[in-house]
C-alpha cells in the first residue's frame, strides 16, 4: 500500500509543483518619485508569468519601522495597484522602499514622501492689550476647497508650559498656502498677566512653537524729548517729542521761567513725532524747566534764554542741495530757504577739501527762496566740499561731495535730449476710476491698473481692451487699493496695497500665487506701492511704511534688503516708486520727496532733488521711468509735470502744461515707456492713459532751461563769461542765432551786456529782441564766443 502512495505521488508532482522561478518577473512602479505629505502611496506591481497566489509585499520606513501585507483580491492578469492608505499623521517622510516577493521572485522600488513643512511668522515680538497678532501660517499641503480642508490647530501656553486662561484651542482651515489669522490680544491680556508665552500651532502631527512677549500696557507710553540747550531771545523753542505710542489725544505741558512764574497749556499731538513749537516766551536771560504730561507720564527738562552775542535776526535758514554727488564741469544747485526777509542780498563762498575757501559772492534777495548755483571746475578736487552762505549774520553750510569723470560739453550741448515728446494717442475710458500704475509688454499690450474699480485692464497697441480681471476683496485674484504693476515674459505682478501683498497671475488674468502678509518681518509688508525688475529677472518691492526695500525671486521667495541709511542722505521711511536703467542701476522715489540711486549691487550711490516747485525739485512725486538712453523721467504729482534728468541726475526739461487736454496734465501718477521709447502716463484725476514718442522725425527741441540760468548767473557774477558763450553756442547750433560759428579760443563779451540778460530774465525784454541782439553784437565782432 505505501508503494502504491508513493508512486502517485512521483506521478502527480510535476503537474502540481514544479515552476520555472526563472520565467518569473516582477515589474514594480511608483505612479511617481515624490508623493505629498498627506498622499496615499500607490505603486503599479505586475508580474510576468503570475500563476496564482498571494504577492508578499514589506515596506521600509524613514524611521526604520517596516509595514508589511499581502496582495492577493487585487491581482488580475498578473497586474495589481498597490495601495498603502496613509495621511501626514504618520510622520513617515523621506525615503521609502517597498520589496515584493512571489514564486523565488522579489523586486525592490525606491521613492520619497515630501515632508510636511510648516513656517509661522508673527508680525513682532511684544504684544500689548489693544493689539492684534497678526499669525501668518505657511505650508506645503493645503485643499484649496475649505470642505476638505485639514486645519491648523492653535493653542496658547505659559513659560511653565500651562494653557493660558481664557483661550481655547483655535482652529483654522489650511486652504490656502498661506493663511493668515488675526488673534486680538485683548482677551489674552483680560486673564494672563504681562511675560513670556508660546504660540503651539500643530498641523497633522507637525508642531511649531513662537515665542512672543505680552507688554505691560501700563508701561507702554514712553516720551523721549529733544531740543537746543540755548535760544535768544524773542525765538522760537522747539521741544521734538516721540511718543511710542498716541493714548491721549492731548497733554499739558507746565513751564517756570527764571523768576518762577508758571505758565501751562494744552499740545494736541497728530503722530508719534511731534515738534511742539513754544512762541511768546518772555525774554528773561536765565534757565526755563518745562514739564510734560500725557496719558500720565510725566517727562522734565529745560532750556536757556541768552544773550544774542551778535545781535543777529530771528531767522530760519535752510539749504538743499539738488542732488549729493556732482561731477567736474556740473552746476551744484542749492536751494536757500528763509523764514522772512531782513536784507536784500546774501552772499556764498564753497570750501574745498583741503580746506581752502573760494571768493566771497553777494546775490542779489527779493524772495524767501532763492538758488544758489555753484560752477564745479573740471579740475576741482575730488572729495567733500562745503558750500556756505551768510545772510544778515546767519551762516549755515551744506556738504556736497565731487567724483567721477569730467563731463564732456558735447553732453549739454547735444540737442535730441532737449526734445519734446510728441502725442501719439489717447486711452480715454470711461470706466476708469483712478487708474495708478501701468506696465508694456514685450507685444507693447498695456496693462492698467485701475485701482478704484480693483481691476486690472489690458488693452493691445490700438488701445482695444483685450481683458479685464478683478474685482474688491481679498481672496486670490481680488484686490484692495492696489497700486504698482510690473509685466515680464510671462506673468503679469500687481502690489495690492490694502492687503499687503502681492500678487502674480498669467497675461490673460488667471491667478497663479500670492505671497506676502502685513508685519514688518522679512517677505511682509504694510502698505506695498511699487515693483520692478532687474534684468537678471529678480523682482524688487518698494513699501510706503517701511523703510527698506526688500528683494523677491520671480515665485515671491524673499532674497535680501536695500535699508534706510543715515550715511550720505541715503534714509528714507517708506518708498512710492521703482525703475532700472540699463546697467541695472535701481532709482527709487522716497516719501520725502527724492530720488535715491543704488548700483546693481545695492551700493548707495547718489540722491536728487527735494520739495519744491523749481527745476529739479518735487512735490509727492509718485512715478518714474527710464528711457534706452538712460534719461530719467518723473511723475511730479503735486506740480503736474513730468520733469526728465540725464542718467546723472542733471535736470533737462520739465513737462508742466496743467488740464485735461493732449500733453496736459492734472494728477500724473504712473509712467512707463516701452521699447521704442514711446512715453504713457497716467493722469488718476482725468481718468485717463495718454502716450507720446520721445524721439523721432516730428520732435521739436526747447531751448533748455540751462540757457536762461547761466545767462542771468553770469549777470549776477556767479559763472564766467566761458560759460555764457556756450550757452549762445547752443542757440546759434540750433538756429536761432544766424551766424558763423566762431573757431577760436578767444572769448569776447560786452561788460554792459549783464544789464540787458538782467532785463531778459525778469521779462522787460522778449526772446526775440534779446536773440537779434546778440546776433547783432557777433555780426559786428563786439562779441567773440
């Protein structure tokens, strides 16, 4: 009987076991190398030769714990998806492999799982009852749908690690890459004292910790005082108070003069930097205490009454350079600013930086404000000079500094410079509400932003509106107040200033990402206004509040900063406008009215300009715009004028005809220039778009206002003859003086000629008769230039 068992059993074992282990294969593939943190892991296994049975499968872990199963339901024609169910609880990211094993055959795959990262930032560090923390939350899964959403979980403790009173766990949808949640700290300060806490925000099992600080609200107003330790009599004190912070809309301040009489009156401070101005003071010689209270703090000091050694006039006086640096061969321009008028003449010296003082001037004075200009010799010195002025007694300086090549003459007397641009066409839509910024692209398409209706408009080369996107809000692709714009190959940028960030779409308006939230941290923002570009791509960010401006790359991933410096005038508390030249030198309008130049590099390298209504000066400019040549042109707001400079800041021409009509101007804010060098510029108070071409056959040239200025400056004793008759050059190479031009080197010009220039520049006499005279005067030989 056991043969018998044990021949059927020889018999049936090859048709029951045998397999050939080497026709077996197993294909094993991840449906991709890197899943996301909360992903399901899938893996497409087949099997070549599959002959039944279960597929054994092992998974090994980043932190070395394995998994393991069988496949057997899913299997059909050799071919199974493997599933492994899991979500970011598990903490499992990095790499994994996944061996299967059937029939003597395995197969090993490899792939990754993207770790969950989480950023938090808060908009500061300490935090005072009537505040609100501002909690930007950053990570790399989120659902955009919020039903789906998972949810941050917020959670606040003490320094010993206990819950705070009076929270409870706050929860918050991650639906967006980044969200931010604004966490009034007044119930937090209800029942937790003023010390150190910790913000917990837990994401599936991924936790973060900030620390932040909970102020003492009744030590937060601080006043810290500074003024001069002596006046004279019958001046004005100033007492320059910072407030850390504005509780009381009114304080008292309490003076004892030298025989001890007491005197108190109200001060309503309007900001955190308050000058409060005291008039009327008696003109006792001796010492005045002062005392100052608000909000209950109570702040002392004092002040001397002198003796006026000299006798010398109640007098403000004021200097303002045009720009910082000058260059061999240019006109320094100061303007000087007086308080009232004692005397009509004021007289100037400069000093060089070896110390050695110039002749004295005297000019003529008939207003407040007065230029000064300053004749820079090609062989002056390099270095910082000093420019001085004395009027009635009162003697105040300004440093300039002089660097940098001779300038050549043929830069002034080059004509195409001088041109005036020329009216192409009009975008006169009567859907605009206080249109601000504009940007071309490289299909010269225009795109407007149209800041009252929080749209942004495109229109092609023809002024035809080819699409319109956006609308009031803060989700993506809305907007609230927003500003600047700027357009490269392939996405269109917009600064949305009432949410403090911005945003980036695609040419036809779809929204791609965001980035950005209000704080003062790096990559924040408060009030945004401007964006640019440099030519290596990286975008730039300029933001009324702050005062630096901050460096992007084209996904909005924060670089690095240009700060506010106090060296060389380089400071500035807040930024309106950005511009490029071609060596990607930055240009940036400052809110205190000037332009500040940083290299490529960031290195300052010159300011231009100040508040005023003369040439070269500002009042709010908001916009600016560089040409192929590099000239410079600015939206001069509150003068309603574009005013344009050469690439060293030197004044060329303004642009100033106020209305509604062509080349007319109300409220210019926003300029921009495409790659023909045609020019448009945005009036917001006419709701309109206008465009001009700055160079061609149909331009007409001014006479530049130079002329004017150095004729009546060498009438007044402050430039050489040299200098005027190249002024009459420049009219007889544009005509307007038929005359040969002179070849030599002699310059010969009538003394007496001073008197009619003086008569020319306040209008007694016309441009004409002017000009016939002095082509008189070379036909004749009386003038040689």
């Amino acid at each position: 009987m056991e043969k018998l068992i044990f021949l059927f059993l020889l018999v049936a074992l090859p048709f029951v076991v045998y397999q050939d282990a080497s026709a077996l294969t197993i294909s094993a593939v991840p449906v991709k190398q890197e899943f996301g943190a909360n992903e399901w892991i899938k893996v497409n296994v087949t099997i070549q030769g599959y002959n039944g049975g279960q597929i054994n499968w092992i998974a090994h872990r980043p932190d070395s714990t394995t998994i393991s199963g069988i496949l057997d339901q899913e299997i059909k024609s050799g071919r199974a998806i493997h599933q492994i169910i899991r979500t970011a609880d598990d903490n499992e990211f990095g790499p994994w492999s996944i061996n299967y094993a059937y029939g003597g055959s395995s197969q090993t795959v490899h792939f990754n799982v993207k770790p969950l990262d989480l950023t938090i930032i808060t908009d500061k560090i300490t935090y005072y009852e009537p505040d609100t923390m501002n909690i930007n939350i950053t990570s790399s899964y989120y659902s955009p749908y919020a039903k789906f959403a998972h949810s941050y979980f917020l959670d606040f403790y003490d320094q010993d690690g206990n819950i705070v009173k009076g929270i409870t766990e706050i929860e918050v949808k991650a639906d967006q890459p980044s969200v931010t949640y604004h966490f009034p700290m007044l119930q937090f300060a209800k029942y937790n004292p003023p010390g150190l806490y910790k913000l917990k925000i837990q994401y599936f099992n991924s936790v973060k910790y900030v620390p932040f600080l909970l102020g003492d609200i009744n030590k937060l107003m601080e006043i810290s005082i500074t003024n001069s330790p002596t006046y004279y009599p019958g001046s004005n004190v100033v007492l320059d108070l910072t407030f850390s912070k504005l509780i009381a809309s009114s304080g008292t301040i309490k003076i004892t003069d030298p025989l001890g009489n007491i005197t108190s009156s109200q001060f309503y401070p309007q900001s955190v930097l308050y000058p409060l101005t005291l008039k009327n003071l008696p003109k006792t010689i001796g010492t005045y205490n002062f005392e100052i209270d608000y909000a209950g703090i109570i702040k002392t000091g004092s002040f001397k009454i002198v003796q006026n050694p000299l006798g010398l006039p109640n007098i403000k006086l004021d200097i303002f350079p045009n720009k910082l640096n000058y260059r061999p061969g240019e006109i320094a321009n100061f303007e000087i600013q007086l308080s009232n008028m004692t005397t009509n003449s004021i007289s100037t010296w400069v000093t060089s930086p070896n110390g050695n003082a110039s002749q004295t001037i005297s000019l003529p004075v008939n207003t407040t404000e007065i230029i000064i200009p300053h004749k820079i010799a090609q062989n002056d010195s390099k270095g910082v000079w000093e420019l001085y002025v004395n009027y009635d007694g009162i003697i105040k300086n300004s440093s300039f500094y002089v660097d940098g090549s001779p300038i050549d003459s043929g830069e002034i007397l080059d004509p195409t410079q001088y041109n005036i641009p020329t009216f192409v066409s009009a975008i006169n839509s009567t859907t605009f509400s206080f249109p601000t910024g504009i940007a071309i692209d490289h299909d010269n398409n225009t795109y407007v932003v149209d800041s009252g209706n929080s749209k942004i408009k495109k229109f092609d080369d023809k002024n035809n509106l080819l699409v319109s996107w956006g609308d009031t809000g803060s989700s993506n692709g809305q907007f609230k107040n927003p500003s600047g714009i700027f357009v490269n190959e392939n996405y269109v940028y917009v600064v949305d200033s009432g949410n403090s960030r911005i945003i980036m779409f695609n040419k036809t308006g779809s929204f791609v990402y965001s980035w950005g939230t209000y704080g003062s941290n790096p990559g924040m923002f408060q009030i945004p206004t401007a964006i640019n570009s440099d030519h290596r791509g990286d975008l730039v960010v300029g933001d009324t509040e702050q005062g630096s401006i901050q460096l992007f790359d084209t996904k909005g991933t924060y670089e690095d900063k240009i700060d506010s410096s106090s060296v060389d005038g380089a400071s500035f508390s807040g930024i309106k406008a950005l511009a490029f030249d071609s060596k990607d030198n930055l240009y940036a309008i400052s809110t205190d009215d000037k332009i500040l130049k940083y290299s490529s590099i960031g290195k300052f390298l010159n300011w231009y300009g100040s508040i005023g209504n003369e040439d070269g000066r500002f009042n709010n400019p908001s916009s600016i715009a560089i040409d192929s040549r590099d000239n410079i042109y600015v939206a001069d707001t509150g003068n309603h004028r574009i005013q344009k400079f050469d690439s060293h800041g030197n004044f060329l021409w303004s642009w100033n005809m106020k209305g509604n009509g062509q080349g007319e101007f109300e409220q210019p804010v926003g300029l921009a220039i495409d790659a023909a060098d045609n020019i448009y510029v945005v009036d917001k108070k006419e709701n309109s778009i206008q465009k001009f071409a700055l160079y061609g056959g149909t331009n007409k040239n001014i006479l530049p206002r130079w002329i004017e200025n150095t004729a009546i400056w060498w009438a007044e004793g402050v430039l050489d003859k040299k200098d005027f008759s190249q002024s009459i050059r420049y009219v007889v190479s544009q005509g307007i003086i038929k005359t040969p031009m002179s070849q030599s080197d002699i310059v010969k010009i009538p003394n007496w000629l001073k008197g009619n220039v003086k008569q020319w520049y306040s209008g007694q006499i016309d441009d004409n008769t002017f000009w016939a005279s002095i082509q008189h005067l070379l036909s004749i030989g009386a003038m040689k230039i």
